[in-house]
C-alpha cells in the first residue's frame, strides 16, 4: 500500500488503538478475549512490555496494528509470535498484507529466525490464506479450542514459517 507508514505505537496511540481493538474483540470471532473485556484490560495486552507493537498509519489515520514477541522463553525465544488487528474500513485494501511483510522483516532484524502463530481461528479464512499465501505452514490444528460465537466450538491452526 503506497505511502503507508509502519512505526511502532506510542502511548499516544491507544485510543486509536482501541478503536481498531474494540470492534474485533466484540465480535467475538477471531480473538480468545472475551468480548466484554475492557479497554484497559485490551491496551495492557496490546502494549504489554514484552511486546514490539506497532501501527500501519496513512496521512495520520491508523489503519492496522501488530504486536511481536518471543513465542518462548529462553531455548525457544528465536521463534517470534505475532498477532495483527487491521481496522474494519481497511479490510482488503492491503494493510494486513504490508503489516505482514514489514513484520518478517522487523523480526528478523531484531534477531528472530521464525514466526509461529499459536491459534488462528480456521474459520478466519482471511488471515489463513493471507499466512498462506506469505509462506506460512499449517503445522497443526487443535480441534474444537475456539468457542465461536455462532460456529460453536471449532478448531484453530498452529502456523509456521521461517524468516
């Protein structure tokens, strides 16, 4: 996406933060969080200190946010994990996808090796083909540890790739 801008997010950035965060957690369908959770409780998560966050932002509007972080402690912090939120008017419009990139690249410059997600929803078929297309693996899934609001109880992926 021509003259996007990804930075890393700044205190002054949570309340645009929490406008992209809200919506998503109070759908319920891609999250765990529950969706009453408050915004302290999302900004903690979001800004905690052992996370890099970042912001995708255009002319000054924050399209999108990403956290990265060490998947493990210790032997396995080589692997990062990552989560990724793009506001509802930015969908489909490349911001995910340009999030992505600079994300591989940011984490290997900080010294990662590999990215794994933990727990991305199978139903969320938008995230998985986009991991997909960006080289990501389906390492495995776990059955029914999702309790979505109106699939019920469905599986979730574990996804991988090497940076």
């Amino acid at each position: 996406m021509e003259n996007l801008i990804l930075r890393k997010a700044t205190p002054q950035d949570a309340s645009k933060l929490w406008e992209i965060i809200e919506p998503i957690i109070r759908a319920g369908e891609t999250y765990v969080f529950s969706p009453d959770s408050s915004k302290e409780k999302m900004l903690a998560y979001w800004l905690a200190p052992d996370k890099e966050t970042y912001v995708a932002e255009l002319k000054g509007e924050i399209l999108g946010t990403f956290f990265l972080k060490a998947n493990q402690p210790d032997r396995g912090s080589h692997v990062v994990n990552a989560g990724y939120m793009v506001s509802s008017n930015s969908s489909g419009k490349g911001v995910g996808k340009a999030m992505a990139e600079f994300s591989f690249a940011e984490a290997k410059r900080l010294g990662y090796l590999a990215m794994q997600f933990n727990y991305v929803v199978k139903s969320n078929t938008v995230a998985v083909n986009l991991w997909k297309k960006l080289g990501f693996s389906i390492v495995g899934e776990i059955p029914e540890a999702f309790d979505h609001p109106s699939l019920g109880m469905i599986p979730v992926y574990v996804m991988y790739r090497r940076l």
